[in-house]
C-alpha cells in the first residue's frame, strides 16, 4: 500500500466506527514481534501471515463472527434493559422521567426549528370509583386498555408515558394548539369507544384532556395544560379544554 500501512489502516477504521463493530483481521507479510504488536495495538483484532493457509484464515473468520454475534447479543441484551429502565411496568408506557425526558428533546428541537410542541395531559375519570367498585385488579386493565388505545392512536414519532396514577402524558412533536386539541378530542373517542372487560364486567372508560402547545420550558406547558385539566374535569369530564401560556399568565393561574 503506496500512502499507508495496515497499522495506519486500522487506525483510521477505528476513528470511523460508529455503528456496530468492524472485526479486523490483520494479513500481514511482516512477522516479527514488534510488527505484530504495532497492528494489535493500532486496532487489530487478529493477525495472519503470508504466505497464508486459506483454512486457517476461514478459522479465523469464523472466530470474529463469533465474536461479532456475540457483541449483537450483549447489544440487544443492554437495549432491552434500557428500555425496561424507562417503562411503565402495568401499561408498558414510558414512565414519568422518560416522557419528560422526551418533552425535553422535543422542546430544544423545536426551539432550534423554530416549530411548536403539543402536549395533552390526560386523566381517566372517576378512576377511584372503578377501584372502588370492581377492585384493583379491574382497575389495573382499565389502565392497561386506556393506554394500549391512546398508545395506537397516537403518531409512531410522539411519545406517550403514564404521568403518574391515572394521569398521562402525551407529547406531539411539531404540532401548533389547533392540531393538538384536534389529536386530543380523537384520544378521547378512541377511549370511550368500547367498555373494558374485566373479570368483574364491563367497565365503561372515559378520558378527562388538557391541551397546551408551544416552546416555552417543560414546567410551563405541563403547568398549561394541566390547568386545562382541571377545567375539564370541573365542567362534567370526558371532554377536552385547551390552555395556553398566555391565558395563565393573563389571569394570574399558577397551577
């Protein structure tokens, strides 16, 4: 090679590799110690000299791609424990520190696109009554069916967590009030659709939602719409109210 040797190679592999991991086989015509070790130590995962036995270099081969499959392995295995890190355990949502983590990304995306992010809050109504009426039990799949039909009803690029008890929070990725109001209401169908069936009956499941939109700081949004919340359930539930930064500010509201 006229500009640069294997150890060099190496090098410049290893400075580009992002993704997955590149298996390096060194095929070298040097043999001595020093050689060897330079290519190792640039980057080099094995070595094999000339002139060479075409077994042992598939042997070879076929020890790196062992390797490989099993650093895809150990991936998938810390890819999954991440995941389970930030899950709701009953409805499989993100919990309350991944979506507020998600809102967080979204807000300095949309700060830099000089776009908006909609988030609505959402309450399932008179929740203590189904506990105290048809049990925990009944209470968990009413959670679980709420969720699983939001969750489908929602774009694949927005982010949907359990806020905590009954409430959640859903944030839609470049949307302005109008759209959010507007993805909110169809939440709200979606829910009240059908009754759960739980092992105590049919359990009819309606959605109280807060609506609020714009790049202003997490907590001022949450705060937005979460007044809005509140307006919705005091006016009868099962219904959406739109809140806005300026209204709070405008009445003097603070939460």
């Amino acid at each position: 090679m006229p500009n640069m040797d294997g150890a060099q190679v190496c090098q410049e592999i290893r400075k580009l590799s992002k993704g997955p991991y590149t298996y390096v086989i060194l095929l070298t015509s040097k043999a001595q110690q020093k050689d060897v070790v330079e290519g190792l130590e640039a980057g080099a995962d094995d070595y094999i000299t000339k002139p060479f036995e075409p077994n042992e270099l598939r042997s070879r081969v076929r020890a790196g791609l062992r390797i490989l499959e099993l650093e895809e392995q150990l991936v998938h295995a810390r890819d999954l424990l991440q995941i389970k890190a930030s899950q709701d355990a009953l409805t499989g949502l993100w919990d309350h520190a991944a979506i507020l983590e998600f809102l967080d990304k979204e807000l300095f995306r949309a700060s830099r696109e000089k776009s908006s992010v909609g988030i609505i809050m959402v309450d399932l109504d008179h929740f203590k009554r189904v506990n105290d009426t048809y049990g925990h039990l009944a209470g968990d799949i009413v959670l679980r069916e709420a969720a699983k039909r939001m969750r489908t009803s929602v774009r694949a690029y927005d982010g949907i967590g359990r806020y905590g008890g009954e409430e959640f929070l859903v944030v839609l990725a470049n949307s302005d009030l109008a759209s959010a109001v507007d993805k909110a209401e169809r939440l709200r169908r979606a829910v009240e659709e059908t009754s759960a069936s739980t092992p105590e009956g049919s359990v009819a499941i309606t959605i109280s939602l807060g609506v609020a939109a714009g790049s202003y700081s997490a907590e001022s949004l949450v705060r937005a719409a979460d007044t809005a919340l509140y307006r919705a359930k005091a006016l009868g539930r099962n219904r959406v109210e739109a809140g806005t930064i300026d209204q709070m500010v405008s009445s003097g509201t603070n939460g």
